[in-house]
C-alpha cells in the first residue's frame, strides 16, 4: 500500500507511522483519516506490531481539519439542499465529514497495540483529539494544544468528549468553553501527556526507552491488558473482574506464561524481549 | 425581580452575582436556594447571557448551609413526629431541606452559560460543592475549603456526590471522610479550581482575562458544547458522538458558523466577540 | 482468632493489621487472602473499629501474589487437564486463584471503616491493588510501585481494573502497558497516595495525625458517607442524591447528629471524638 498523507514504516516491533502534509501543518483531511484508519487495522491484524507511533513530519502533529474539505462539504450540502427541493434525500455532507474524524479517533483508541503519540507544535482540534487516545503521549515543551473550535462559531464535536475522557469532566469544560491554549507542560500537568521534553533529543531518547519497555512486556499479555482496561466504566466491575480472571488463566497456561515464568526463574530475558 | 440575599448585576453577556449575607458569612439559607434558582432560570432563558460570575460579598464565598434554617427543620420535624402519632404523614422537613439545597447545585451545574465562581474565605459544605460545578473556578490562596459535616455528626449528603464527580472518589474519600480542610493551593492542584491567585487585584486579572475568553467563544455553539461535555458517561459513546455529529452540521451551516468561517478567512475578529 | 500471616492488634477505635511474611516480602498467599478477609468482616461488624490500618513487616508492604501458590495451581491444573480428558470437570485453578484476590480487594474497597495504607517498599501487584482502594494512602518516598505481570507473559487481571478507577484510563494505561516502576513521589503526583514521607518518623507522624482526624468524625456519619461516595457513578445521580437526603435526614435526627449539634453550641468536642 503506498500512502498519500503518511509516512509508514516498521522499525522491528513499532510501525512509525508520520502525518504527512506539511504544507498544512498537517492538517486532518479526509484522505489522511482514510489512511490513518487503513494503519489501525494494519496493526489490528498483525501480532508482530506491538507500538503505534504517530508523529508529524517537521514539527508540528496535527493542525486540526483540513479547511479544504469542509470547502468540499460546503458546496455539497448546498447541492444537497437544492436536491432536497426536488425531493431527494441524502445524509448531512457536514454530518458524514465530522463523524468520519470520531469513527477514527475511536478506532485509534481501541488500537490493539500501544499508541504512542509525539506532539509537537500545533496539536489542535483533531490533533489533540487523536492525542487524547493514545497509551503514551510525549510532548515537546514548546507544543501548542487547543480546542479552537467554539472560537470559528462550531463545536468540537468529536474531540471534546475524548478530552473528558482523558482529563475528566472538571478540566475539560475550562478548556473547551474558553477555548484555551497552552503548552506541553500544562499538558502534562493536566494528565493530557505523560513525558516532557526539551529538545528533539530528548523526545528521541524518550521514545526510544518507550518503546524498550514495550519489548519487555509479553505481545499478547499486553493486548489483552489494553482491552481490560478500556472495559472499566463500561462493564458492572465483578463480571469485569470475572472475564479478567479467565484471561489470567488462559494467558499463565500460554506460551507466553510458560515461558515468562521459566525466564523470571532462569534470571534471563523472555524470548520476546529479545 | 428585587433580591433579598444576592447582588445581582448584568456586566456586558455576564451576569454578576453576589452572595449577600454577609452577617452569616453568606450561609447559605432556603431564601438563597430559591433565588439562585431564579437567576439560573434567568441564565437558562436569556441568550445574551454568556456568563455567570458567583462571587461572596465580604471576603467570603459560602460558610455552608445556614443554621437558623436547621433549626427551623428541627422544629417542623418535631411537629411532624407529633402529627404522625395522630396519623398524618408528611415528607420529612429535614430531607426536604437537604434535598433543596441539591437540586440547586445540579441546576448550577446545568446552567447553559460558563459558569465561573470566585472562591475566597470561606468554602465550606454547600458553598463547596457549588464550587465543585462550576466551569471555571478561580481560588484565592487564602482560601478555606472544606466538608466539616461528618465532623457534626451529619452527612455531606448534598456536597460529597459532587465532589466524587469534582476530583474523582481517591480525592473525595480522603477529603470527606478525614474532613480535611485546605487552603487554595491545594484545591488547584486537586483539580477542585482551575486558577490560583495570591490578591484581589490577581483575582480581578483573572475573571477578566476568562471572560474575554467567553466573549471570543460564539454563544450558542458553547452552550452546545457544554451540553455534549455533560452527557460524556451517561450515554453511550457512539450515540453521544452521533448527536454530537449532528449539532456540528447544525451550527456550521447557521449564522454563527457562517460569520466564524467568514471572520477567519477576513482575519478579524467574528462579530460575537466585538 | 489466631492469624498466620497477620500481625492485628487494637488501638483505641483503630485495628492495625500488618501483613506477616517477612522472608517473602510480604507476598500475598492464600492463606493471606482468607485472613485479609477475615479482618475485614470483623471491621465491618464491630462499628467501635473506624479504622484499619494496614502495613507491612520490615519495610515493605507487599511484593505481590505468592509464587507457592502459583506452582500449586499449576499442579492442581495439570490434574484438572487429566481429569477433564476422564470427562470430569472443575473450575479452572488460575481462574480460582486469581479471582480470590480480586474478591479481597473489592472487599477491602467496601469496608465501612476507614481503610488506610502504609506504603514503604515494594508495592506490587496485589500489593499495588491493595494500595488502590484506600481512603487514605501514605506513601514512603522510596516505596517501589508496579505491575509487573505483562513482563511475566501474564495479565494485571484483578489489580488493572482497579488502577484505572484509582488515578483515571490515562495513567493506568501507561502504567500497565509499559509496566512502570515508579517512586512515592510519583505515586502522590499521580494521585495513587495520599501523603509522601520521608522518614518513618514521618509516616508515624502522618498517620497518628490521620488517626486524629478520623476521631472528629462521628463514626455512623463517616460510615454512611462513605457507602455514599461509592454510589456516585453505578447510581443516577438524582435517585443517589435523593436516597442522601433521607440519609442526611435519619442522621441529623439521631444520637450522633443531636450531640453534634449540642456539641457546637457548647463549643466542646463531640463525646465520640474525646
């Protein structure tokens, strides 16, 4: 598959994969969210992908949506409202665009790898959106994070309620109703990201120690632990507790059980953190 | 409408309004619950309103619910043992007051508009969990919060609940049950306020600079916005991102939408935040 | 009772229980687990308990699941795969032993008193759930948090869920997908514990001062509030506000609320807090 808005290329268990239009900052279009969801079942499907890495090519994650295409939705719910006049009925141009971007920020939240972000420069409306699913978030101190939203007269529909998910409902609604700005410290400081960085060297070394403790952790353990957590809030807690039991069964009884365990005895290295 | 416990002032799209008793440091009584309820309404039903200033005149917020009224409770609730021993029966005056004191603070906490409260001095029991709803707190570092209830051997039945949904239950539970009293400080880095200010004229500063922040956001795509924020774990997450889809579509295509997109594309500012 | 693997003494309105298995890091057997329980039906019973205090021996609260017990349900599991090729059929021993401790913690969760923590060393696995469903958690500086199980080839089954309802999905998913090692301060920065100490000196202190705080507390009261913030989030809010106010009600109208009050006005201690 040769992609026209990313950047895809797997470095032994992580599939880098960098948004790819800098002539916009990287602005969401949506070719890019039909790309971005062509990666996720990519990394669905293949168990040897163990991280997800989304990064901006030159210093900026994600602008937020394309204008373009909203120009595009534009002139197609006019048409449609003429049609409509004539009887025809279609679904909202707007409506199909702006659930498009929630369908895949959804889909990157149920990645079963881990998902780790870079966020660097603009990491605004979707951007920050995509930011708020993903396991490990890194961010350059100098990253600018905003829901711009309410500011253009519309409504972050499909980020805002990612952003209570991430931060609680508390910070979310300062930050979405005064539409703040504000930078990658105060992003760690809310919860929003986990690691601060100074310099493109320490966002390198960050990731790459990451990404080393991805390896020590065993493949499939670590995917059912992701499907785990997620189920909290949405599940009555001891039926919860009850699956969970039965896949700490199934996985002791594995190959990878059976093998961690020989290796925590043997002090070495399981094979799959080789 | 003449109010006997609140000052009440319209400021530009914001609403300022007072806590005035200062003789009990605005404790708040019954008389005070009915009259929020009527400015809530007031906020609810008047578009032009983009914000809600609650503040304490005097230096204080809210010292918690007013003793005169317990008392007054007492004695109805002792008039109500001796009606019952002749068969009548009529809802307990104690839950009657408890429970008034908790739908006002659930109508705050719907409250279309950005709610914004100033907490000084004292923040105790209701004033507390009026407090813990507000979408832009603002504490003073001088501050006194608080749930001394437990302390008086009652419960924090009205104020507890919302500050689970505040801070989260780790929080909550340390602070209800230890009946922890804490300064400004603390309450900014438990999440309870958003702000930290160390005089009055740094309190001023910042109510400003949060409503020009109100006023550069478009009023009805807001309130919508708050309204999708509030409904983030009580609906299912693709039907809420569904609505949220469709109130979109919606306020692009309206008036706002359109001057929000036009504004940008011109570069100044759109004509809500003039 | 005589306990194997606890040393429990009763201090005045506190039951101090220290985990017992020195040469194990206080590792969590069985035996452990059925103690544990045990403990907490007594505090459950005995409303002249308002609180538990649970530590380990020798600098160290617990380094997780016993690996005996793991070795016998890997035994008994090979007889049950025999057996179940003979047409006989048991539960599965892993799922029986895993959700044992699950079971323990939800336990520990709902115990009316107020459960504190004493945090120093390892505090792994089990160890870490443990520390998870405390109202009050008191952390060493150098105490060691983690959840090793994903490096094992395991899952994090009974201890994951409750780390996600501890500190929120954003931390817990790093936390367990990465199997992050971290310190007391960074358990307090993430809101696992309560208190940081340096010194046992410290932690004495903190508690004693913690122990204070719970005697002001009017022990019906503490009970009920606590019941209370457990409802917020599996309970519509209205119908958990509305239950809060007949509690509130029922509270002011007894003993403990009449001595409060009288208390107040006296302007002495309440008799449960001398």
């Amino acid at each position: 598959m040769m992609y026209e808005t990313l950047l895809v290329e797997q470095q032994d268990c992580a599939l880098l994969v960098q948004l790819n239009r800098p002539q916009a900052r990287n602005a969401m279009s949506l070719a890019m969210v039909n790309e971005l969801n062509h990666v996720f079942d990519r990394a669905t499907n293949d168990p040897s992908i163990r991280a997800l890495v989304l990064r901006g090519v030159d210093g900026h994650f994600c602008s937020g949506g394309d204008i373009k295409d909203m120009a595009g939705a534009r002139a197609q719910a006019q048409a449609q409202t003429q049609a409509a006049q004539h009887g025809s009925d279609t679904e909202d141009a707007f409506y199909t665009l702006n659930r498009a971007f929630g369908r895949m920020i959804t889909r990157a939240d149920n990645v079963p790898c881990v998902l780790i972000t870079v966020l660097e420069g603009a990491v605004l409306g979707g951007g920050f959106g995509l930011a708020c699913v993903s396991d490990v978030a890194i961010a350059a101190h100098s990253a600018q994070f905003g829901l711009p939203e309410t500011g253009l007269g519309v409504v972050p529909a499909q980020i805002a309620p990612f952003v209570v998910t991430r931060v609680g409902l508390t910070q979310a609604r300062r930050l979405a109703l005064l539409g703040e700005r504000f930078d990658g410290e105060e992003a760690v400081r809310l919860g929003i990201a986990h690691y601060l960085c100074d310099s493109k060297q320490a966002i390198d070394d960050t990731l790459e120690n990451v990404l080393t403790k991805v390896r020590r952790a065993a493949p499939h353990a670590n995917r059912v632990t992701k499907q785990l957590l997620h189920q909290v809030g949405s599940m009555e807690m001891d039926s919860l507790l009850d699956g969970a039991a039965r896949e700490f069964a199934t996985a002791v009884k594995s190959d990878e059980g059976a093998e961690g365990t020989l290796a925590f005895v043997e002090k070495r290295l399981p094979n799959w953190a080789q």
